[in-house]
C-alpha cells in the first residue's frame, strides 16, 4: 500500500521541483516516510503579512526514491532527505 503525504511547499520550491531542478526535499519526519511513498505538494507563498496562503491549489506529484535519516552527515536527528522521482500512476490505484 503506498503512502500519499499532502505537504505545504513553498513557491519558491514548489516551482524548482515542478520544474525539476529540484530533486529532493528536506522535512521534518515525523510522518515515518518510506522510500516508495508518493508527496503531494502544495504551493503556498507569504503573504504581506508573513502568513502563508494556498495559491490556487496548484499540485506536484513527486515519488520518494531515497530516504536519507538525519542524525549524521549535520542532518538534524528529526529531519531526513528525501531523493524525488516520477509518480508511475498506474501502480497508485
């Protein structure tokens, strides 16, 4: 069974992953993300008073391809590295 994760990005990141010059994200894990998993991610940006809003619900579907645990290599223990690839969505019915 494969995990879908809906996590806000920021436009800034959102844009390079959907553009794909971006091929990784670092988070928090607290969501026990396994290599497989599918990231729903959600573009937000700041507003002029510094809170974050959805922007017209603008989605990257990416796949989780590597999973790097912080504790080493300076990661934080709680953060890891996630590699990102394409969603085969004929797999994630």
């Amino acid at each position: 069974m494969v995990t879908v994760h809906k996590l806000k990005t920021l436009d800034t990141y959102f844009d390079a992953v959907k553009a794909g010059t971006k091929t990784f994200e670092i988070r928090l894990n607290d969501r026990a993300f396994q290599t497989g998993d599918v990231l729903e991610l959600i573009r937000w940006t700041h507003t002029s008073l510094g809170m974050c809003e959805d922007t017209g619900h603008k989605v990257v579907r990416k796949r989780i391809t590597y999973l790097l645990q912080g504790g080493q290599f300076g990661i934080e223990p709680q953060y890891c590295i996630l590699g990102l690839g394409e969603v085969d969505t004929t797999h994630d019915q």
